[in-house]
C-alpha cells in the first residue's frame, strides 16, 4: 500500500463514519423543522439544504483529515489486524461503491445527450411560437430550447448549460394547445428556478452518499417537494387548479413506466400531487409510513453504532488512561521543567500525557526554544513551517505566521494537537499506539501504515527517536533514568579537547562552598584583573548581558544540550549568536558583580544542569595554579 492510500483510507474510514449521524441528524432536522412549514418553496429549500450538509460534511472531514501534513521526525510490528482491516474495508467499499456510481452517473448522462438530445428534431413552426410565447410570459432565458423526441414519453427538462424542454412527438397531434401550454408552463417553471443545476448537485449526492439511508430518503423529499414547488408556479401564471390538475393526468397518461433518468426533473407521485392541489385529504399507504420508520430506525441505528465507534477509540486513548496534567518526571533536566507550566497546559488541553510531551520536547529540542533543523523545523517540538500552516487551517486560527512557532507555548500547543490526532489514529494498537503515535509523528502516518501493512522499513532517524523517547518513557517512574545517563556519557566521550578558559588559581570546586547551605554550581579561577578568558569550546553565544551577581557574562551553546557559563568578567568581546572556536578570547577576567576579587566563574552545564567540569576532562583541585 502507497503512502498515499495509507493516508487516505483512515480519512475515507473517518469522514464515512462521521457523515453517518450527520445525515441521520439532518434528516431528523428537516422532519422537525418541516412539520411547521406550509410553504412548499421553503420546505424544498429546506429539504435540499438538509440533503447537501451530508456530502458537504463528508467532503470537510475528508479534506481536512487530509490537510493536516504529517511533521517530519519508531514503529512496532504488532497491529490490530482486526482494527485494521475494518478500516480498509469501510473505505475500499466506498471507494468501488462511489466508483461504480459516479461512472454510472457519468455513462448514464452522455447516453442521454448522444442517443435522446442530439436526435431530438425541432418542433413545427406553430409550437415554436407558442413556446416562445410562453417562455416570454414566464421571463425564462431565451437559451432555452424545445425539441421532441420519440423516445421520451413525456414533456421534461434536461440540460445545464445548454436547457433543453423535450416533448414527445404525440403532443403535435390532435393534442388541446392550452394542454401543451401547461405542459410548458411547468417545465419552464423548473428552469426559471434553476431546478435544472439543482438536479446536478443531488445526483452527485446521491453517487458520492449511496450508502446513506437518510440521504436517499431526503433525495425523495427533494423531488417531491420540487414538484409541489413548480405546482404552485403553474397555477400562479395558469389560475385554474382544476384544469392544471386535468392536464396532469392526461400528460401521465402519456408517460411509460420506464425510469426517468437522473439529471432530468421526474413527475413524481402524481396521485399526491392532484390530490394536493384540489385539497382532498388522502390517507398515506402503510408503506409510506414504514418507509420512513425505517429511515428513522436505521439512521438511529447508524447514529448509536458510530457513536459507539467513537467510544472505543477514546477508550482505547493512551491519553485517556495515561495522561495526566502535571509533570512527574524527577530526573526531568531544567532545560525541560523551565517550561512546565506551557508542557502541562498543552498536554491538559489536548489531552495528552504531560510526561510524554515533556520527553518529546528532550528528544527533539533539548528543551531550546530557539532550535530550528536543516530542514526548516522549529521551536520546542520541532513543528516543520507547513504542518504549522495546516494545523492553523484546520483549527481556524487566525494571523498565524510561522515565526510563532518559535514562541514556545504556541509550539507545544501544535505539537501536542499533531501528537493527540496520531494518537486517536492508531488508539486501536493498544500498547502500540504510543510508539506508533511516536512514529508517525516523527515520519509522518503514511509512512507508519506503509510499515503496518506492507513491513516497509521505518527511517533509521524515526526508529533511533521513538527508541529513545520510549526508553526513557520506561524509566519515567524511577529516580533516575539509564536512558539519559548513557546518552550524557555519549556526549561527554565526544569532547576531546578542553581549553583551559583562564590561566590562574582554582580556589573553589564544583560542589563546595565556603556557605554551606549553597552550592557551587561551577569553579572560580582566581588570576589578575584583564586576563583574557577563552572559549571552553567551539560554540555559538547564546547569551550576554550583566547582573548584579554574575556581573558580566557570556553563555555558549556547545550542542547536544552542552552549555558553558563564563561569570565576573570586566569586559565582553562577543556578542549573540556570533560562532566562537575553542581557545577564542570571549572577554576579560574582572570582580563585576557579586565578586571581591578578580576571578572567573565557569560553569558546564547539560541541559541546563550544573555538572562538575572533571567530566569534562577539566582536571585540578581547589588550590591548584592552572597553566
């Protein structure tokens, strides 16, 4: 199976499901609403409105299912062959069923403009002018022609573009003029109201719905009320019910009992509509009736089973049974719980596991805000410019740009939407449905199905990233997390080559103090006031500035979470963002800040935890001259 099918049968699955209780509901709308109309005009528009909200609907949710682009960043083999294969089913069946009737539908309308339209012939000169006539009286565009045909077997109006009135050939001879004027009367009357493109759209409903119940009931409504409608036209130019009725069933007795095909307007019930318009009350036959129970009990029956679907997805949610709003990760570094409080409110908001979020944002940024890859993804949980564009689109927000990705509650917000729409996707996996989630997060769904169903093999970036988030999503309980110890081990055997920042004096360590209620986050070198202070290692600054206890200070980005702090300087010779090498002068030693003597401050930090600089291969004891 292509991508392209892996993502579109769960979409097809989704919007069939979904249009399922809204056809029922509109159906049960316009029985509502339509019990208090008299007005056959506002009844059929209400009719063809409820008919048209369950393709409108099935096409949204289709499009938007759709719209919502995978982000680009692992997969388990196990699957719910059974969830699954109701899935393909459900949407292979709509796709052959829609197939068949669209190319039904499509065959149908050219055999009825090649073999019926373009034989027509044209009508004697004085029936000519006694349409014309009428169209005139009616105001109806003169684009409107007339033309028999001796295959029609009664008067109907066909045509779009190009509207045509055909009349069998039978109606030139020997029949009443005033007879044929009615019949032209009604047919222009459906033109002049445009019924003509109306008839389009329904038909297309009908092939685009064909497994719908209510809207095959609602199409009935549709024609039947239509024709009430250009009744009452008939008789406002006519002004005779009596004869309009006459003239009714002699033009039925015209007719054969062969179907009338679909993009023209039919007669429907006859016997309804006379008796209608003389104002005989006659009983509905029990069939009619137990039609439309039927239509109800079926559409309730449709409601109550995709409800129940929809029950077992939120069920079957990891967010629902594992989530919760707060983090409770303790070995969480601070470069991630500096943003708890836009983690928890995201992850309550689209119901996600907070924890879960909160290692997503370890894996894919380390917890820096600013992080933006080679290929373009941004921000805290690495939202590629596109799917942020789609995400806006699909959930109606307004003045989005894609720089707000790098605002930081705006990319955990779209992250943890992307990541609860995965999770519904694959909620029926179980277990699986986290590193699936993971996966197609990361890859994208369709490479996640493609993996499920054919054994396609997931991006080695893709199985690396879900293994890691998962690892340490084990560990979450626990004091500590082996996963993150190993990968800071990983990154420490990186560096090779630690330049001394300051030549001088160590007079305090990491983790002592001359307070002991505090802890020495870093060391001090003591060594003379405008001692140049050097780059640790190559980097990027991130940071400078001055406060009243670092005084002036540099921070550099090293990677993979590595950060150095340089403290108490007298002066700064870099500035934000500019690319330093190891061993490149930063500034020069100095007592700013919360200092007496002159001294440097260094700190190493991973992921914004204090460590002690000997992990860096940093090698001195307190008291010791560094060279």
């Amino acid at each position: 199976m292509s991508d392209t099918f892996a993502l579109l049968l769960p979409a097809i699955f989704g919007a069939v499901i979904h249009s399922l209780w809204v056809g029922a509901g509109a159906a049960v709308c316009y029985v509502t609403v339509g019990a208090w109309i008299r007005s056959a005009q506002a009844k059929y528009v209400l009719a063809f409105v409820a008919l048209l909200v369950t393709p409108v609907t099935f096409v949204t949710t289709l499009v938007s299912a759709l719209g919502a682009a995978p982000l680009p960043v692992g997969s388990a083999s196990h699957t719910n062959t059974t969830s699954l294969s109701l899935v393909t089913c459900v949407a292979v069946a709509w796709i052959l069923g829609a197939s068949f009737a669209s190319v039904r539908l499509t065959f149908g309308w050219l055999w009825f403009r090649q073999r019926i339209v373009a034989k027509a012939t044209l009508p004697p000169l004085q029936l000519a002018r006694l349409f014309a006539k009428t169209k005139w009286s009616l105001g109806t565009s003169s684009r409107v022609m007339l033309r028999l045909s001796d295959v029609v077997s009664g008067p109907m109006a066909t045509g779009v573009l190009r509207p045509v009135v055909l009349i069998p050939v039978s109606m030139t001879t020997g029949m009443d003029p005033a007879l044929v004027r009615t019949a032209f009367v009604h047919e222009l009357s459906h033109l002049r109201r445009l019924d003509h493109i109306a008839v389009v759209a329904q038909a297309w409903t009908e092939a685009l719905m064909f497994f719908h119940p209510a809207v095959w009931w609602l199409s009935r409504e549709v024609h039947r009320t239509r024709e009430y409608r250009c009744d009452e036209d008939a008789i406002a130019v006519l002004q005779d019910k009596v004869s309009y009725a006459r003239a009714l069933m002699t033009l039925e007795q015209l007719r054969v009992s062969a179907t009338t095909p679909t993009l023209m307007m039919n007669g429907g019930d006859l016997m309804d509509r006379i008796s209608r318009l003389l104002g005989v009350a006659t009983p509905k036959p029990r069939t009619a009736y137990r039609g439309t129970a039927a239509v109800a009990v079926i559409s309730l029956m449709i409601s109550l089973v995709s409800q129940s679907y929809g029950n077992m997805e939120r069920q079957t949610d990891p967010a629902d049974s594992q989530a919760h709003a707060e983090l409770s990760i303790e070995w969480l570094p601070p470069a991630i719980t500096q943003w708890r409080d836009d983690i928890e409110a995201a992850a309550q908001r689209h119901e996600v596991p907070a924890d879960f979020l909160a290692l997503m944002v370890f894996a894919e940024s380390g917890g820096n805000d600013t992080a933006q890859s080679r290929l373009g993804a941004r921000g805290l949980l690495q939202v590629m410019p596109k799917t942020g564009e789609a995400i806006a689109a699909h959930r109606g927000i307004a003045e989005f740009t894609v720089d707000r990705l790098f605002e930081p509650a705006t990319n955990l917000d779209f992250g943890a939407w992307y990541l609860s729409q995965q999770l519904t996707r694959f909620a029926t996996h179980g277990e699986q449905a986290l590193p699936l989630a993971l996966s197609a997060y990361n890859a994208g769904p369709g490479a996640v199905a493609a993996h499920i169903n054919e054994g396609q093999p997931l991006p080695d970036e893709t199985v690396r990233y879900r293994d890691a988030v998962m690892a340490m999503w084990r560990d979450r309980a626990e004091d500590n997390s082996t996963t993150l110890e190993k990968r800071l081990q990983s990154i420490r055997s990186q560096i090779r080559a630690l330049v001394t920042p300051t030549p001088g004096r160590v007079t305090s360590g990491f983790g002592k103090s001359n307070q002991a209620a505090k802890h020495h986050n870093g060391v001090d070198i003591a060594t003379a006031q405008g001692e140049p202070v050097m780059s640790a290692l190559d980097g990027t600054v991130l940071a400078t500035g001055s406060d009243k206890k670092r005084g002036n200070y540099v921070v550099l980005r090293h990677g993979s979470g590595v950060e150095t702090h340089y403290f108490h300087l007298a002066t700064v010779a870099v500035a934000v963002e500019q690319a330093v090498s190891a061993g490149q002068q930063l500034g020069s030693v100095g007592a700013s800040g919360a200092a007496t003597k002159p001294h440097l401050h260094f700190e190493i930090r991973e992921y914004g935890e204090p460590v002690a600089p000997e992990l860096y291969g940093f090698k001195v004891d307190a008291n010791t001259d560094m060279q």
